[in-house]
C-alpha cells in the first residue's frame, strides 16, 4: 500500500506544469511545517526534491524564485533529530 502511495504522488508530482510548481510547493511547505511526524515530513521533502528534479529552465527560474521560503525549512528538516529526515541526501536534492 505504501509503495503504490509514493508512486502515485512521484507520479502526480512529476506530472506537475510550471503554473502549477508554486501553490504545489506552497502546500507541500505548510504541511513540512505543520508535520509532527517524521514520516510526514520525509514525504514532503520527497515530494519537493521529485518537483525539482529534471526539470527545464523555466521551472527552476519559478522554484529559485521561492528559494526564500524553501531553504529555511529544508535547513530546519536537516536539523531534525530523527536520520531520516536530516538525512543529506535527501535535503541536498533541493540546493
């Protein structure tokens, strides 16, 4: 169940035009907030590194515009006490 769950949201996520790339990070960085469970929190940041990874020239020009906001919260996952969510791999897919 867990599987077919993150390969739907890698699915949707990827799928995501560039109109679309700012509320979906505006969402995806008000539950990494409001998250308490570190399970949640690894699937939001997850979900930003899919957003980002392999996109064009005018989707990263729309998520370097919201680095302001992103970098803040990534920085805090990475202190997070729990390895999987600080783990570094996972929050350098973002930088």
């Amino acid at each position: 169940m867990r599987t077919a769950a993150s390969a739907a949201i890698k699915a949707i996520i990827s799928l995501t035009p560039v109109e679309a790339i700012e509320p979906v990070m505006q969402v995806l960085s008000t539950n990494l907030k409001a998250c308490s469970k570190w399970m949640g929190k690894v699937g939001c940041l997850k979900a930003m590194s899919i957003l980002v990874e392999g996109k064009g020239e005018e989707e990263k020009e729309e998520i370097a515009q919201m680095l302001g906001i992103l970098l803040p919260l990534v920085e805090g996952a990475m202190h997070d006490t729990k390895k999987e969510v600080r783990n570094p791999t996972l929050c350098a897919q973002l930088n």
